[in-house]
C-alpha cells in the first residue's frame, strides 16, 4: 500500500484547514440577530455615589450594557424584564474566597488539611462548580479564589465559566499558593520527603530561582492573580523576596496578593509594594495607616461569631475593632470572606453573605458596606473597566433585592433577580440557569 510523503501529507493538512476556514468566513458573513433585552428598573442604585434613581429603563445587548436611563426606547423585538417592585443595582465582590475547598464536621473535625489529603481536585473541582453556583444565587458575580483549590482546580472552573458550559461569578484565580518549606502545614521528614504531604496545597519556594518559577508555573496555568504566604513560617519571606514576586508577576500582568499572620509580615509585605493583604491577625493602627498611604486594598476576612465553630469571642473582638480602625484610617476595604468550609442549613452564599454582622458590629455605615461589596471590590479585582459597574459598554451583570440597602444592608440577603454576562440566572427569587449550559464552548475553547 503506498503511502503518502510528509509534503504531500503537509499539503493535504493545509488545504482541508483552507476549506474549514472558508466555510467559517462564509457561516461569519452574516452577522447574528443581536439578542436584545430591556429591564425595567424601579429603583437603580449606584454604590460610587450612594444614590438612588428610580424608574429607570436598562437596555442590554449581546451581553453587555448598551444604554441607561429614564427614557430610554426599548428596542425593537427585544425581551423586557420587569423589576420595577426591586432595587436594581450591580453585582457583589468576595475578594478572598475559596471555592473548591469545603471542610466540615464530619468527618474533617473543620479540619482542612485532612479534606486535602482525603478528596482528590476532581472531585474538589465539582464541588467548586457547586459553590460557584451558590455565591451566584446570593448575588456575587465577581470571585476572587485565592487558593487551597487543590492541583489548579481554580483555573478548570474558571475556563468551565467562560467558556459557558456553567454558570458561576466571574473568577479571578490565584493558583497555587507559593510559601516557604512546608507552606502553611508543619510535615513530619516522612511526609514530605517520603509522601510529599503538602502538595498540591502549596509550591515551596526558598530560593531566588524558585520563586521565579513558582510563580512562572502559575501563570502557565492559568492564574490571574499570585498569592504568597509571606510569614507562615517565622523565617518567612524577605522585602526583597518579595519584590522579586511582585516584579515577576508584573512580566505577566499580574498582581500579588499575600496572607500574612504576624505584624512583621506585614510590615515586609506593605515595604514590598504587594496589591492587598489577606486576613486581619497582622494588622494594627501602623499597619494601616502605612497601607492607606500605598493604597494596598485590605482584604481582612472578618469571620462573624454567629458562624458557629469558626470564630472565638476573642477573635471576634479583634476583627471588629481591626475593621473599624482601618475604616477611620481610609484604608482600601474590601468585602472578603475566607470561606472554606460547610455551615449546615446555609449555602456558600449565605456563608458569605453572612460575614457583614462583623461589618454592622464594627459601625460602618450601610453605604460603605455596600462600596466595600462592589466599588472597591472592582478594584481589587480589577474588572472596574470591564464588568462590575452598570455602564454602557461593560458586562451586562446586575442583581436586584425587594429592599434598600443603603438603608439596610441586610437587604442583600434576599437577592431576588441576578443576571450575568446578560442572561438571566435568578429570576422570582428562583435559580433559572438553563440558558448558561452547553454543550461544548461558547465563547472560544483555549481560555487562559
């Protein structure tokens, strides 16, 4: 049997591409009927300014905002949505949440460094799909996942978003979290020389040369964000270590994120230059006033008491005061949760939703709650210029409650109506996610 040379073959690869192609420009030669949906809004509210204006007409196309006002012509053909008994407004921010790590009771003792060793990122990925969904039904349509996803599950469900085949928030991923030997856990030799025990929850990164390539990795996977742990051991990471972090994640466009523990790690941290701060514990008044001075976005994880199991009244105490003096000092507040974990009888949502009784207890003002949950969160998450706003141009996202919240922001936890990328995911206070399912990608399969 003869059979074809390399050329020959090379030549018969190129033309059937040729042909695919052609027929690709033909089937793009007419352009597609713009899908066209009009919301009546009885109440829109801007959280920039915390203003309200009432009987407003949004028009949306393919999307994306097209038009905002009190006059606006509805469009020819298109659907109209009506919420004029609701308080439209954007969408809400987690900037540090945790989506395919859930700990529990039982059988973990809300023990996560046994949910790590005992659930494969498979499956850890599924669950992450779940939580996705979840915070989508409470409002949040912008995620920041800053690691403890297992082997990079943050970046599948990312890519499983855009390219629409589930519905979830958009997602801003961290990867994995880069730390010192052994990361936030203290392994025994045998398990991490013999059974390697802190993988894939961490990549140890001691040296110049591996911190270059922890956070090369990374962002060949597909992180969007970088997250290190700047003192989790009492070693920790030099100011220079961690310029070298941010100066390498810059060559990729990215920002760095970092935990830090102790008030000395967050001093290297803020001298460094890092874009926001995770957790609390190693903030003081110094601290944040040299923050607010960098503008270094503070995303405190605030865990109320009321989430039984998961904060002490000593802790407590210290979130809400901490909270209250980086408010007093202008600092860039963020609305984060640290969410990981299973409260029975509440969803991923509700968990987060919950975190605004430390946010009350601490005597912010609703109006700055709700900049705390959007305006400032679309900075940290920097989407302000693409989706987070209600402006003409940027991803149709938006939500809509029965009450006020610059009144009461409690209000946030009845969310009635959510739409994302311009479709309708909640409607009547009922999840409708059909049109967000598919069957293979809509919206190009290599995502990055």
């Amino acid at each position: 049997m003869h059979k074809p040379s390399m050329q020959s073959f090379t030549r018969l690869v190129f033309s059937t591409l040729a042909l695919a192609g052609g027929a690709a420009l033909a089937a793009d030669a007419a352009p597609p009927v713009p899908q066209r949906v009009v919301i009546r809004a009885g109440r829109l509210l801007d959280p920039a300014s915390g203003t309200i204006a009432t009987d407003q007409v949004i028009v949306v196309e393919d999307g994306k905002f097209k038009a905002i006002g009190p006059k606006e012509k509805f469009p020819a053909g298109a659907e109209v949505i009506d919420l004029s008994q609701l308080t439209v407004m954007p969408g809400l921010v987690d900037t540090h949440n945790h989506l395919a790590l859930t700990y529990k009771i039982d059988p973990e003792r809300n023990n996560y460094y046994v949910t790590y060793i005992s659930e494969s990122t498979a499956l850890r990925a599924i669950q992450a799909a779940s939580n996705g969904i979840q915070m989508l039904a409470s409002g949040f349509t912008i995620v920041r996942d800053m690691g403890n996803n297992g082997n990079h599950a943050d970046t599948a469900l990312r890519q499983a978003i855009e390219q629409g085949w589930i519905p979830g928030p958009k997602i801003i991923n961290s990867g994995i979290i880069i730390g010192g030997m052994g990361g936030q856990f203290w392994p025994t030799p045998e398990m991490r020389e013999e059974h390697h025990i802190v993988y894939p929850e961490y990549i140890e990164a001691d040296t110049h040369d591996e911190i270059v390539k922890a956070v090369r990795q990374n962002m060949l996977y597909g992180a969007k964000v970088i997250k290190i742990c700047a003192d989790c051991k009492p070693w920790g990471y030099s100011v220079d270590e961690i310029k070298l972090v941010i100066a390498e994640a810059a060559m990729g466009g990215l920002k760095v994120e970092s935990h830090v523990q102790t008030v000395e790690g967050a001093r290297r941290v803020i001298e460094a230059g890092v874009w926001s701060i995770a957790h609390d514990i190693g903030l003081n008044d110094e601290m944040h006033k040299l923050m607010a001075k960098k503008g270094i976005f503070r995303a405190g994880t605030e865990t109320p008491l009321s989430l039984t199991g998961h904060q002490t009244e000593e802790g407590w105490k210290h979130s809400v005061s901490g909270l209250k003096n980086a408010f007093d000092n202008k600092v860039a507040i963020t609305y984060s949760t640290d969410a990981d974990y299973y409260v029975p009888g509440k969803t991923r949502g509700q968990v987060a939703i919950e975190f605004i009784e430390t946010w009350k207890a601490a005597g912010i003002p609703d109006k700055e709650i709700l900049k705390a949950m959007t305006t400032t969160g679309y900075r940290c998450a920097e989407t302000e210029a693409t989706r987070g706003p209600i402006k003409p141009g940027l991803a149709a996202d938006l939500i809509a409650v029965p009450g006020n919240p610059l009144e009461k922001i409690d209000a946030l936890r009845d969310v009635q109506f959510v739409m994302k990328d311009g479709m309708v995911f909640k409607q009547k206070g009922v999840m409708t996610p059909e049109s967000f399912f598919h069957g293979g990608p809509v919206n190009g399969w290599r995502i990055r």
